[in-house]
C-alpha cells in the first residue's frame, strides 16, 4: 500500500477515534447527569433510608460503568484494517468510483510481475494518486451526532 493511502487510513482513524472520545464523554456526561438528578429527585420525595441509597449509589454506578463500557471502551477496541477503511471511504465518499481500493489493489497487481505491467500499474497507480488530495475525510465522519450530544451535555 503506498504512504498516501497509508496517511488517508490513519487520518480516517484518528478522525473516528476522536469523534468516539467525545461522543462517548458528551453521552457519559449527559446521561449521567440526568440519572443522578433523577436519582436524587426521588431520594427527596421519597425520603431514602441508608439502604436504598446504597442501592440508588449502586443503580448510578452501573448505569455510568455501563455507558463507559458501551460508549467508550468498546468502540475504541475495534481496530479497522486498511481494506475495511478504504472500503468504508469508497462508500462514504459520493464521487470515489471505489478509487482508493483500486490504487490499493494496484500495488498488489499480478501483472506487475514483468516490467511492462509494472509500468502500467505505476501510471494508472500515479493518476489515481493525484485524485487523493481532494479526499474529504471531515465529511464522512457525522459530527452532526457528536455536536448534538455535545449540546444536550453543555445544556445539562
């Protein structure tokens, strides 16, 4: 694979994992706040002893251990190879005509055995490079999900 596609997969990476960071803290803020709050609405008309309490402690801690889980250790431990990113941006990007995987499977091509081949997959793998520098990585990741988790956060 050649440095420009390796530098579009590990921008694509670091662009997802940090819309996961702050989707997962905005989600763990948020959700969160509006459990403690419940949580302590009822304590305050309901008059809680220690016991239940305890047990409101215990249904806030599982319910922020569990958004911790879900929404940030999880989506973190996925590791995506370089085919199923540059599949995934073929797909998200309207105007690719599946370029990136075909510049990829280019450099592994058969008939780049004889210098012949080698010469055309290297003329066809250079025009397909030059599309590169207009791929728009900013645009296939929602951080219109992000934000909006982000408001409801700032606003709790």
């Amino acid at each position: 694979m050649t440095d420009p596609l390796k530098v579009i997969c590990a921008r694509f990476r670091a662009l997802i994992r940090q819309a996961l960071v702050w989707l997962g803290l905005s989600r763990l803020v948020c959700l969160g706040l509006v459990a403690g709050v419940s949580l302590i609405l009822v304590d305050f008309f309901w008059h809680f002893g220690h016991g239940e309490r305890f047990i409101a402690l215990a249904i806030f801690l599982a319910i922020a251990i569990t958004l911790i889980l879900r929404d940030l250790v999880h989506p973190l431990r996925q590791s995506w190879s370089d085919k199923e990113v540059l599949t995934f941006l073929d797909a998200a990007i309207p105007a690719s005509n599946d370029r990136l995987m075909n510049l990829a499977e280019l450099e592994n091509a058969v008939e780049a055995a004889t210098p012949e081949g080698r010469a055309v997959v290297n003329e066809a793998a250079a025009e397909l490079a030059r599309g590169l520098e207009q791929v728009d990585l900013a645009g296939v990741v929602r951080q219109q999900v992000v934000r909006r988790w982000q408001k409801w956060a700032a606003l709790t």
